[in-house]
C-alpha cells in the first residue's frame, strides 16, 4: 500500500506527462506483479462495486475521529473530498502496514463487501489505524470509489509499453476489458499485459472486444470545409447518432456487447442476444445502440431510463426497444480488419447486415418508406448521407434535431481504425449541430470538490415564469452547472456568491439574482420530476453575460418551445 | 463588564478609550502584530510590544508615533492595565492583556502554540476573557512537525539541487519565510530571497535571530550559475510575474497551512504543498483557550461559527467578534480579486 501511496503522491504532484510516465514506469518495474496487477485497475478507471455503504463509512469514522456529527459535516464541506475528510480526521497512526495492494485489496477490502453494518463498523477502525496518513487517503478512495489521479489510460498503456518494450497498441488490445467488473486483477493477468507479443495472441482472444477508435471535434466555417479535408467524396458521412457506443463481438458461438467504457453489457440489451445466431463466428461490429421506435431512433432520455435498472422487465423493453446501427467492421471471418481501409469495412459490413436482416440491406433511414418493415429489426445499417458538396452537407445537416441526431460524423473513406483518439492511420471527425442556449439567472451556489473545493462552484440556474411585463413573475429553477468558466471567472463569480449570500442551507446558499449566464445544453425533453417540468442535458456555462440584467434572461416559454 | 466590543472601527476598550488593532484611523491603537491586516496606517498613536518595533517602523515609516513595551511590563491607561504577552505568531506578536477592577481579558491577535526559534513562544495568560482567533479552526487542520515538514524541504530543495533546478519557495514575507530560513539547511546551496523579504530579514538579524547568509535576488545576474543550486523565497505574489522569467529551469511549491488540503494545493498550480503556518492547528486553538481556563470565549476571523458552536457545546460562553481581519495567505490562495468579506465559510 505503502509504494503505491508513494506513486499516487508522484502522479499527484506534477501536470507533466513525461513526469507522470516516469513515475508509473518506476512503480511496474519495482512492485511484484500481483500488486501492480491492482495498480493498472487503478490507473486506467477501474472501480470495484462499493464496498462499505457511505453513510456507515462517515459515521463509522466520526465515532472514530470523536467528533459531532455536525463537526465532520463542516469539515468535509471544507475538503470536498469524503476520503480525503476522513484520513484527516481519524488519528494519526504512525507506523504503516507492510501489506502490498493486493494483499489490501483482496484480503482486507474486498472482504468487506456486504458484511453487516456492526461488524463493518467493528472492522474498519483497526484497519484504518494500520495506515499512515497518505496510504489511509488512498485507501479509503479505494473504497469511496473516488480514486482519480489525472493519467489518461493511454498513458497507462504507454508506462506498460515502455516497462514491456512493446507496441503501445497491443497493450491496448491487452488492457481492454482489464477494468471490467467481472475481471479481478492478478500477478497473472499483470504478467500477460507485459508479456513479449506471441503469435497465438489474436487466437486466444476470447470475447475481448478492439479498442474503440474515437472522433475529434470539428470545429471550422464550412467555408473552409473543402481546404480542410478535400471533396465530400473522400469521405463517408453519416449521422451522429445519440445512443451508447458498442462493439458487438461474436466468437466461439457466443455474443458479447462491450460499451464504449469497456463495458460488458450484453446482459442490459437482451434483444441483441439473437444476433448470435445470425452473426457468423469470428466478427467484431462497431456502431450505436439507440432505442428505436416507431421507425426511429427515440430521445437518449428514454435508452437512459433502462440502462440504471436492474431488471429489465417487459414493458420496460417494449417502452424503449433497443437497436444496434452498425458503422465498422473491425473483424471478419477471424480475421482483424482494422487496417484495411474504411471503404472495404464499410462495403463488407453491407453484406453482413444484410444477410443478418435476411433480406436487402436495411438502412436505418427515417425518410425510407419501408421504416415500419424494419419496425423489429435489431441490427440496422447506419445510412451514408450523400451531398454534392460540402454546403449541400451542411444544409441536411441543419435538420439534425427534426432527425433526432446531434449532427454528423465525417469518416475518411481511407482510414484506418485507430486506437482511441490517434490521428495516425487517419480521422474521423464529429461534427456536431451547435447546442441549444437560453441566457438564465444564477440562484443557489454549492461549494465544488476537489480542486475547487471551499470555492462556490457548483450553480443552480433559473429562468422567468413570465414575460416582463408580469409584476408576479419567478425565478424557476431548470439546470445545474459546473463547468465552463476559466480559473478567474470561477473566482469572480465566488467572491460575488459570498458578497450576495441571502441564506444558507447546509452547504448550499441562495443569492440576490445578479448573474446572467448563457446556458448551453445538447437535449431537453419535457419532465415532471423538476420543478420547471423541464430536463436538459449536459447543461454548461458558455458565456457569462456581463452585458444582461437579471430581468432580460430568458423565459419558461422560450424553454418550452425548444421541446421536441 | 465588557472590555472588549465590537465597533466600525474595530475592536474597542469602553473604560480605556482604545482600540486594539483597528482597520479604521482611531485616535489611540493598540497592535498586537506587524501583519498588515493588523497593523494599519493612520493612527493617532500606537502601542506595540517591544519586539515589534523594527518590523513596524519598516512597514509603517519610520516617525511612526509609537510606543513599546517589554513583554510583561505594564501600563495603565484610564484606570486598564494594559501589558503584553507573547503570541508566538511572528516576532514581536503579542497577547494583549487588559484588566479592568478584577475582571480580565486577553486579546491574542494572531498566534501560534509551537515555539519555533524566530520569536518568543506562545504564553498562555489566566484570564476571564479570551479573545480567541479561529483561522484554522476546524479538526482537519492538524499540523505535523515542524522537523518533518523542514525535512520535507530540505529533501526537495536538495533533489532540485542535483538535477541543476532552482528551487523556487513562496511564502508570506514577514514571519514565515524567516522560520523557513532558521530552519533551512544551508549546506545543500545558496539562499536567495525576494525584495520583499530582505528588509525584514534585516530585522530579525537586528533582533538576534539566527538566519543563515542570503543572496538578494535583484544582485545575481540572470544566468548566474549559483541559481542552479539555489532556493529562493519569495512572496506569493510574485508568481506568475516577470520577476520569475530570470529562472530558467525552476521547480515551485507553496508553504502555508492551507497547503493541508489537496485541492487548495492542486489550486494553486505549484509542485509541492508544504505545511507550515503561522497560526495554531485545531488542537492548538483548544489548547490554548483551555490554558487561559477563560469561561467566555469571543471568537474572530476564520471558521468562527463552527469554533463557536464547538466551545458554546464544550459548556464555555462563546460569541462572535465580527471583524475585518483576514489571512494574507487565504487572501492570495483563494480571493485574488477585491473581495471585502472574509471567507465566512
């Protein structure tokens, strides 16, 4: 526990990657393998199921520290941070166990997964009293779940490469599927991400998915289009789908769905189960999984209302039936595809639809007239969209929201699947309609965690009930934000939340309505668990409007009419 | 009767006729510090402690109409006896005691329970009235050793050193960064401060504290050689200015108590955090209001509410002093614009 502290205070300290890479390197060359095992979990976003409820967590440590409630409550307002709370408030301990991660991990912590709240409450202290300051920090953000220390998993990969004296990409291919849930980490599974590159590695493969390649934002006049990236024609476009991103891998007579988190989620989206049969062994899909309804593709709001329940009743299916669009063929026949070049995936991937759908090629298109035919297809075709030129483009892509989609995806027709965000085997860009905005009025401030603990960063947002010229109008609240503004805006707007406090309710104060903000979101859909009857999606400050008085934001109707 | 109130101007002596470090001009002022949110131009007169006169008349100009007395040794004024006492804050801090037909009352300004070798250490003083700051006053705030978070500096300076780096250690001017010189290993290479410390290092030679030998930074040439070696102290202000351009190759850190939390750290940009205030830990403010075994307690600037709140459940009477003292370094870390208020949170 002791070295992997140390680590975490080395990654913790520095901005620079090349540091954040030496660091990592020393640590997998230095610890025995079982413990880095645990170490590249860790570091590449891995989160076990919580292991002690919170609230028992909190208590069990206020009893600890000695304190009032109340007193741990201030206390962990100031930190913004649970782990970090506690390991500052339980008693030093002086000496530190000797125990390595996995010993901690498997024989101390995992253990506690489910035990009774007495016996949690008996367990953790003398735990807790093992550990110095740093490794109890670090232990309990194991357990809270809230382990982040700012390396990307492509610097994992990279510190792994380095320390194995391999291709980065085949680490890659070797990490996915490390952090999911059903994989528990060991000095084995350790040994085999470093392990020389063997010729048999492609065939014991299992259901391992590829790693996802990613799009970059495009962002340029369309004028510049042509300059840019040349004729339409070099490129395949299609719509920007909203759904979950996923690889369907059928191999050995079975199917798996790995999300783009690397995920398993084959048993959330039981319909797909039946493409095992269709899908011949040894080929990997990549594509969107919508809920598709009445010929299209439905609201993200109601895929999301399915992926948080636990079962999955009937008519939770039938409300919101999900779909695969297919884009990429990375596999086929066994064989790895990914560096032919998109336009032979492309055309392969055709045929395989196709003979999956038992019939010509069905494209997902809502315009085709044969939509209800495909009413209970499954596997679907997303369409190309055809333009004469790039402004024909823009133009169609203007209808986006009437389509249900956030835009397009332009694909080089020669590219190659990349790993992740590259741009070396060529691009794939995401070209996204600008979001919705309405100017609306900062009302609560929340104190923010981590770096901006103790700053009041986290905002509650409200539009008028009415027009101006009602004297009775409110201010009704309709979205939370947090991000957005640079480091000074963020420090101006707390020095003006502290100035213009009306009230505090726990961590939360109210204010005299001053700021204006223009708010941008990507989806809004009518709702009647807020107050508003409205929910939006990925709200975020684009703009702080200086120049607007409270009573020139915008109104509950201009919300209304943006509603599908 | 109430010795001490809570006026506009600041905190007020009635049967004396004076103020204890006043933020707004007032005929007569008491200073219980040199820190500038205490000591303020525009007095009439002003009372300090004897040790504090140096840094004062550095700061405040030197026909600053002022008055000193020896820790201990007392005056009366208007029928209050009024000495000081030592606060262990920054050189020449001092606890002011007023008594006042049998009742007493302590004002301590800003201070510190650890002694630390730059000034006289802490006192507590018997009283029926504890004027208590609250700047640190939460539990999490407990501070580790100053030898350990010496070595901590040490050990970063002198891997800095090896690979050719300078050292670049910002801390608040008066008081702390002359602990970080007494407590610096001056073998490891050069020392080299900022022209905001350099007069006050004067003082504190002038008052016999130990510093070791320092550079000023404005007498070294840009590529001077010796930099590669050096730590140079300087205050917070002067990060992100022009003035650092002459280090080419430099690693930063920050020393104060705020440097406990990690996201203040990661929040201010620098390397290295380290923990080292001026002030007393959550431990320390209790201790210090126990040793005075005063049963009221007015508590100022910092986490006021909850140290009142805490002691009001402890059995003592505690009250809120609302003033306008801050923290120079929590003004820096977290305000940096013209705020007025204080964090009141």
């Amino acid at each position: 526990m002791k070295a992997f502290a140390e680590l975490y205070a080395r990654l913790d300290a520095t901005t620079s990657s090349n540091a954040k890479l030496a660091a990592m390197r020393d640590y997998f060359r230095e610890a025995p393998a079982e413990d880095a095992a645990w170490a590249v979990y860790f570091l590449a976003g891995g989160r076990p199921r919580q292991l002690v409820p919170t609230r028992l967590l909190r208590d069990t440590a206020t009893r600890a520290a000695g304190l009032p409630d109340w007193l741990f409550e201030e206390s962990y307002q100031a930190v913004g941070d649970l782990a970090e709370t506690i390991s500052l408030l339980l008693p030093e301990s002086h000496h530190t166990s000797d125990d390595g991660l996995a010993v901690w991990m498997q024989e101390k912590l995992l253990p506690l997964r489910g035990l009774p709240p007495e016996e949690l409450a008996e367990r953790l202290p003398p735990l807790w009293a093992q550990l110095d300051r740093p490794s109890l920090m670090l232990c309990l953000k194991l357990v809270t779940g809230a382990f982040r220390v700012g390396v990307s998993k492509l610097l994992v990969t990279r510190a792994l490469a380095a320390v194995a004296d391999i291709d980065p990409k085949r680490v890659a291919q070797r990490l996915v599927g490390y952090t999911d849930l059903s994989h528990r980490p060991s000095a084995d599974s350790f040994q085999a991400l470093i392990a020389p590159e063997s010729d048999d590695e492609h065939a014991q493969r299992g259901g391992q998915p590829y790693p996802f390649f990613l799009a970059h934002p495009l962002q340029a006049e369309i004028e510049r289009f042509a300059g840019l990236l040349g004729p339409p024609s070099d490129w395949l476009v299609e719509w920007k789908w909203d759904g979950i991103r996923a690889q369907l891998v059928k191999r050995d007579g079975r199917l798996w769905v790995w999300s783009r988190g690397e995920e398993l989620v084959s048993e959330r989206f039981p319909e797909l189960e039946r493409l095992a049969d269709c899908l011949p062994d040894g080929s990997v899909l990549d594509g969107e999984i919508v809920a598709w309804k009445d010929g299209r593709v439905q609201p993200f709001a109601l895929l999301q209302q399915r992926i948080g329940r636990k079962t999955l009743t009937a008519k939770v299916l039938e409300q919101a039936p999900a779909a695969v669009l297919a884009y990429d063929l990375l596999e086929w026949q066994g064989e790895d595809w990914r560096q032919r070049p998109l336009g032979e995936r492309r055309a392969c991937l055709e045929q395989v639809v196709a003979r999956c759908s038992g019939d010509a090629a069905i494209q997902a298109d809502l315009l085709d007239e044969h939509a209800a035919a495909v009413e209970h297809a499954v596997l679907m075709l997303s369409p190309l969209v055809e333009g004469t030129d790039w402004h024909d483009l823009a133009r169609q892509r203007e209808a986006s929201r009437e389509r249900g989609v956030e835009g397009m995806m332009l694909k080089a027709r020669d590219s190659r699947y990349g790993v992740g965000r590259t741009k070396d085997v060529g691009v794939w860009w995401k070209w996204k309609i600008d979001p919705y905005s309405v100017d609306a009025v900062l009302i609560y401030a929340q104190r923010g965690h981590g770096r901006r603990a103790s700053l009041y960063t986290d905002f509650t947002f409200a539009v008028w009930d009415g027009a101006p010229d009602d004297p009775e109008r409110k201010l009704v609240p309709f979205a939370k934000a947090y991000s957005g503004l640079t480091d000074e805006e963020m420090r101006q707007v707390d020095a003006i939340v502290r100035r213009t406090t009306v009230e505090k309710f726990g961590p939360v104060r109210s204010v005299t309505p001053t700021l204006v903000f223009e708010l941008g979101f990507e989806g809004i859909a009518a709702s009647n668990r807020h107050k508003s009857g409205i929910a939006v999606r990925f709200p975020r400050m684009l703009r702080w409007r200086h120049d607007k008085p409270v009573e020139e934001a915008d109104t509950l109707e201009t919300l209304r009419a943006l509603l599908p | 009767m109430d010795l001490v109130i809570a006026r506009p101007e600041g905190l007020y002596c009635p049967p004396g006729d004076f103020y204890i470090d006043p933020w707004r001009p007032v005929e007569r002022a008491v200073i219980t510090h040199a820190h500038g949110d205490h000591a303020r131009w525009g007095m009439g007169h002003y009372l300090a402690a004897a040790p504090s006169e140096g840094i004062l008349r550095t700061r405040l100009g030197p026909d600053l109409p002022l008055q000193t007395l020896a820790y201990g040794e007392s005056l009366d004024h208007n029928g209050v006896t009024l000495s000081f006492h030592p606060a262990g804050h920054v050189l020449g801090s001092a606890q002011v005691r007023l008594e006042y037909r049998g009742e007493v009352w302590v004002a301590s300004g800003d201070y510190k329970v650890e002694p630390d070798g730059t000034c006289t250490p802490f006192e507590p003083v018997r009283c029926h009235c504890f004027i208590s700051e609250s700047t640190f006053g939460l539990p999490i705030y407990r501070w580790p050793t100053q030898a350990s978070v010496f070595r901590e500096i040490n050990d970063w300076w002198r891997a800095n050193a090896a690979v050719g780096r300078t050292s670049v250690l910002f801390c608040y001017a008066l008081g702390k960064a002359q602990r970080i010189l007494h407590g610096l290993d001056a073998d490891i290479g050069p020392i080299v401060v900022h022209g905001a410390v350099e007069p006050l290092n004067r003082v504190y030679r002038e008052a016999g504290v130990h510093l070791p030998d320092t550079l000023y930074a404005g007498d070294l040439a840009k590529n001077d050689p010796r930099l590669r070696q050096a730590i140079v102290l300087a205050p917070p202000s002067a990060g992100g200015s022009t003035w650092m351009r002459r280090f080419g190759d430099y690693s930063d850190a920050f020393a104060s108590g705020w440097m406990m939390l990690r996201g203040t750290r990661r929040r201010r940009g620098v390397d290295r955090g380290f923990v080292l205030s001026d002030h007393a830990d959550w431990p320390g403010l209790l201790w210090a209001i126990e040793q005075t075994g005063a049963e009221r307690v007015m508590v100022t600037h910092g986490s006021v509410a909850v140290l009142v709140r805490y002691l009001c459940e402890q059995g003592l009477d505690a009250q809120a002093f609302d003033t306008e003292y801050g923290d120079e370094e929590e003004a820096d870390l977290v305000a940096r614009q013209e705020s007025t208020e204080g964090d009141a949170g």
